[in-house]
C-alpha cells in the first residue's frame, strides 16, 4: 500500500502545484514568447534570462535590439550578451552571427519543431558613464532594461509580437515599472503580456532600500514617484521637494491639457556606482542620479530639472514623436533633423516647469539660463557646425569626448533650441500682447484628449503649420535661419527679448559653485578659456583664449601655477593677484613625461555669466516661470 499511497500522492501534489502555477504565473499563448530574467546575481552584474519563442521548420534570424528609443543611436549592448545556447526538443542547436549585422543570429529550426529555448547572460558595465548600456546595478539596487535581455524574430512588427516577462528577485528586494503585474510568489513576478514595444519602453527598477511617494493630483490618474537608493539616508526626500513634484504633475498637466498615460511612475535611482542620466518612457521615466540628489542642497541644484524633463517627454517624444525617431523595428536607423523639438523643447518645457513647480528656484534658473548662453556664445565650433548638423549627427555625437569640445560641439542641440524656444515664446508673448504663448502651441501640438499611450508622429511642417495656427508669423524663416546659422554669437534673442540681457562678473553663483563642487572642475571658461579637474588636469580648452593662446591642450596638466603647487586655492589666489600686475601668469605644465613653463598673459580676474534686468523691458522670464496656477488665479482677480 505504501508505494500506490505515495504515488497518489505524488499525482495529486502535482495536480494542485499545477493549478497553482496557472493561477500564479498565467497561461502563454501559442504565439507568445516567453521571457524570464533571473536577477538574483544582479549584485554580481549578471543577468540570466531565458527566453521560449515559438517557430517554425526552416531558416530563422533573430534579432538583438540596436537602436533604443531615446537613446538616438545604435547603442544596444550587444558585446555584453554571452553564454548564448539554443535548445529545441533538449538538442542544442547550432547558431551563427551574420557577417554584416552584428545584431543578428542565423540558424535552422528542424522539422516537427515548434519553439526553441535560449539561455544567456546579460554583462551589466561596471562603468558609471553611459545611457542604459551604463553602469546599471550595485550592492543594493538594479534597473532591468528589457531590451537588453530579449532576442526577437526577424520580420516582425514590434507591435506584434507579444512577450510574457517573468522577473526573479534578490531575496528581500522590491521593485517598481510601469507593467502590470499580473501574479507575484515570492521573488517571482509574472506581468501581463504585452507588446515587445511596450516591453521596451517599461524598464524595472528594484534594490533594498525604497520609497515610494504618492503626487497624484485631485480627481487624477495614479503617479507615483518610486525612490531606489544604495541606502536609507538618501530615501529622505524633504517635504518641500515632495510638495513641488506633486505641483510638477498639476503644472503639466495644465501645461498640455491632457494626458497619454494610464498612470506614470518616476523610477528614480539614488546611486554614485551607476551611470546617471534619465531615459523618457511613455508611463514612467527612467531617473538615475547620484546618490545624494535629494539630500545635498548642491546636487539637488544640478539635478533639479531632470525628472520635469523626462516627464515632458511623455508627451514630446513619446506621444508626439518626429517621423524619422519612429522607424518601426529596433533594427532600422533613426534620424535626428528634429532633436531640436524633440530634445531642445523638451529642455525648456523642463527648465520652465521645474521653476513653475518649485523644484528649482527662479534665481537658480536664470543662472542655469546664463551658463547655458554663455557657454553657447564662446564656442568656436558654431562658426563651422550648424544647429541643425548637431541634430543631424546627434548618433555619434552622444559619445563623443570631453576634450576639444569646445571645437568639435556635442549634442548641444538641448541647450541651443532652448535658447531658441525660449525666443519664438517671447515673440509669441509680446506681438500677441500676452494673450497667446508657447503653452497654446503645446496644448495644441500635444494635448488633445486623455488618452492610453500611443503615438502620433510629426514632421517640420507639422511643427511649422502648428506654430503658424497658434500665431502666424514666418515661423519658416525663423527655425531655418537659426537651424542652420553659423554666427559667432549664440541666439540671445529670447534673453534680451524676456528683459533680460547676458553680462559676466566676478562672483561666481550658486549654480556655477554647485557644479564645482560636486564634480570637483574648475571652470574657467569664461576667462582663461578652459575648464580643469581639481588636480590641474585640462579637460578642454577653448580656441582663440588665453590659455590656448598659451600652447595648452587638453589632456595636459597644470602641476604648478606661478611657482607654487597648482591646487584651487592656489589658481583663485593667481587670478586675484594677476590683476593687480602686468606679469604673464605662469602655468609648469606637464604634457605625458615632458614638463614646460607657458606663460599665460591674462589680467581679467574670474569671470561668470549672469542675467542682468533690462529695466527699459518688461520682464516677461519671470512671467513665463511663474506658475499656470498663479496666473489663472490672478486672472480671475
């Protein structure tokens, strides 16, 4: 009786454990992929992920994704899968790369097969530089971006291909994303299927230390802000932060007068061993900053626009998207020409919201304001790239490097277009009489009605015809005088036209003194023309300054400043006192194994932008940061 008594049972606890597992992880469909991200070893920098993907008998060519939405450039990790096996029917099956794409994998499903196994790992870097191909875990937290962990069939559309993401955590970790779950036991999360597009654009987020902080607005959708720090002290976001984030939801939404989301949450990583940069989804955003970002006055400073920015983009960018950014399949080449709405509106919608909310103070703004024209006015490469070439080539620029910037540009295309933004908003303001602005433009070009996400793509007509029906104007001229100008000078035009105009002094700002401080430079940009790390290294220089002049060159190294050891101290010291004698500045500088003396002839003192009040104009800045709340109030007065 003993063994019929242990079989029944045994076929009775297989019975239940498979209901269970119905009821728990949910049935894929025939057409489903399977996918199952095993990040227990995130900690170690390793993800495991298995996929099942239903074929057919014959050639098969998956497909790694290339290019990542928001990230406008062919930069999928591919060198950072490994371990790749194939399985069908418990036979391993044998694959090779195509000679042409890396991207993709060619092999032969036999007949009487109908799915395949895969089992690989994913190499999350270890660097702290990088999008999200970047430094994505430490000792207590991860980000799980799925398009790292996914190989797809070639051919089909993304939107039609449905995957079913499984998630294992590190014992005792949570996790926040904008997928929904559909059965949780234990470690293990199964979410509702869904498209490998929407897949995407839904990374997880999950550590040991979290917070999460409710800013849904009265009579509203769900938002969430969802903390995930390397430890506890840095999950202290103070209540006046919470207050002004609640606002940044209030102040969006009346900014573009609808929404595209079912509800958002802000995944917001607090972590010095990760990469920080923020990536825009269309329900969540992806915030990775520093650890300290809400506890350190200095830090918060730089970091204050960053959620307001990605938030924007869940309108531009996600909902509204330029035509070439949308290709279709991860595999196909996006074009940057319209960065400059994409990415330079975005950068002043989120400069301008960060102030109407709160999050970062009018005073703070404008110097940020500042930096960023002033740094745009002393750049030799504008006499040479053009607005619109930086757009063009935004897919090499994002990794291009430090030095020599000031020649070759970046994707300077956020700071410029909103230079240029901020101008079309004052012309808008001031031929209308503040009766129309670019908030019109904005509830027009991405409002419409609440609705589920989508997306809705657009062209430079579009943008133009758009421009046009809030307020005609040669709006035409406007963008391509200024898209593709070469002029010295920066577009200043919004500046001088708000009642504000660029001047420089000696004191050097809160914003200016934040960024020192937290990335440890010295910014002498505006006076001898380059900026150093704290121990003299140069990091760039600007052609046609003094210190250029001079002979010095990026990755040079100032050990000596007028004969004593350069430090900070040392180099303020100098400029304080070269002001006071005709003697050349004396740099000993160190180039590899060489040392030399330059002699750097500069007699200005430090030098900083501000913005200076034009008393003779209205100050139509102020106006435009002031809050849509403040302003409604103040018309029903």
């Amino acid at each position: 009786m003993a063994p019929l008594s242990l079989l029944r049972w045994f076929a009775t606890a297989s019975a239940v454990l498979a209901v269970v597992s119905t009821l728990l992880l949910g049935k894929a469909s025939a057409g489903d992929i399977t996918l199952i991200v095993d990040a227990r070893d995130a900690t170690r920098r390793i993800l495991h992920a298995s996929e099942i993907i239903p074929v057919q008998p014959g050639s098969l060519t998956l497909q790694y994704p290339k290019w990542i939405p928001g990230e406008h450039g062919p930069s999928g990790p591919i060198v950072d899968l490994a371990s790749l096996m194939i399985h069908a029917d418990g036979k391993l099956l044998p694959w090779r790369r195509d000679l042409v794409d890396m991207y993709a994998i060619h092999l032969d499903i036999p007949e009487g097969i109908t799915s395949v196994d895969l089992k690989f790992d994913f190499l999350q870097a270890a660097r702290t530089q990088g999008f999200s191909s970047g430094g994505s875990a430490s000792d207590q937290l991860a980000a799980v971006h799925w398009n790292q962990v996914v190989l797809y069939p070639k051919g089909a559309a993304l939107d039609s291909i449905r995957m079913r993401p499984k998630i294992v955590l590190p014992n005792g970790w949570e996790y926040s994303t904008a997928l929904e779950t559909e059965n949780q036991f234990g470690d293990t999360t199964q979410f509702s299927a869904v498209t490998l597009a929407t897949l995407v654009d839904s990374p997880a987020k999950m550590g040991a230390h979290v917070r999460r902080i409710d800013v849904t607005p009265p009579s509203g959708v769900r938002h969430t802000i969802d903390l995930f720090a390397d430890g506890e002290a840095a999950l202290d976001m103070p209540l006046w932060q919470i207050e002004a984030y609640k606002r940044l939801v209030v102040e969006a939404l009346a900014l573009f007068g609808a929404r595209h989301y079912n509800h958002y949450d802000f995944l917001v990583t607090l972590s010095s061993q990760m990469s920080n940069y923020g990536l825009e989804h269309h329900e969540c955003s992806d915030d990775c900053m520093p650890e300290r970002s809400l506890i350190d006055s200095s830090v918060q400073r730089l970091w204050a626009m960053l959620l307001p920015h990605e938030y924007a983009h869940s309108w531009n960018g996600k909902y509204r998207r330029p035509a070439g950014l949308t290709p279709g399949d991860f595999q196909l080449p996006q074009t940057g020409e319209l960065l400059w709405v994409y990415e330079g509106l975005t950068t002043y919608l989120g400069e301008i919201l960060a102030a109407r909310c709160g999050v970062s103070n009018l005073p703070d703004a404008r110097e940020h304001l500042a930096l960023i024209a002033a740094r745009l006015d002393n750049l030799p490469g504008r006499q040479w790239r053009s607005l619109q070439d930086v757009s063009d080539a935004a897919q090499i620029l994002y990794g291009s490097r430090a030095d020599w910037q000031s020649l070759r540009r970046t994707v300077d295309f956020y700071d410029e277009s909103y230079l240029i933004w901020l101008e079309a908003d004052v012309i808008i303001r001031d031929l209308t009489r503040g009766k129309k602005s670019l908030d019109d433009f904005c509830r027009r070009f991405f409002g419409g009605q609440d609705s589920p996400p989508e997306v809705r793509t657009f062209t430079y007509n579009d943008v133009i015809s758009a421009l046009e029906a809030v307020f005609p104007y040669d709006w035409e001229t406007f963008w391509s005088e200024r898209l593709d100008s070469l002029n010295t000078h920066a577009p200043l035009g919004g500046i001088e036209g708000s009642g504000w105009k660029l001047t420089y002094c000696e004191t050097k700002g809160t914003m200016a003194t934040a960024d020192e401080d937290v990335n440890h430079t010295i910014d002498a940009r505006f006076s001898l023309g380059a900026t150093f790390a704290e121990d003299g290294s140069l990091i760039d220089v600007i052609p046609g300054f003094p210190v250029a002049l001079a002979g010095l060159a990026p990755g040079m190294k100032l050990t000596a400043i007028d004969g004593r050891r350069f430090t900070k101290d040392e180099y303020r010291n100098s400029m304080k006192m070269g002001k006071q004698s005709s003697k050349p500045m004396e740099f000993l500088v160190a180039n590899g194994d060489y040392f030399r003396t330059l002699r750097v002839d500069y007699h200005g003192g430090e030098r900083y932008p501000q913005l200076e009040r034009n008393a003779h104009k209205e100050d139509v800045l102020s106006e435009i940061m002031k809050p849509l709340s403040v302003r409604a109030a103040g018309k029903g007065n």
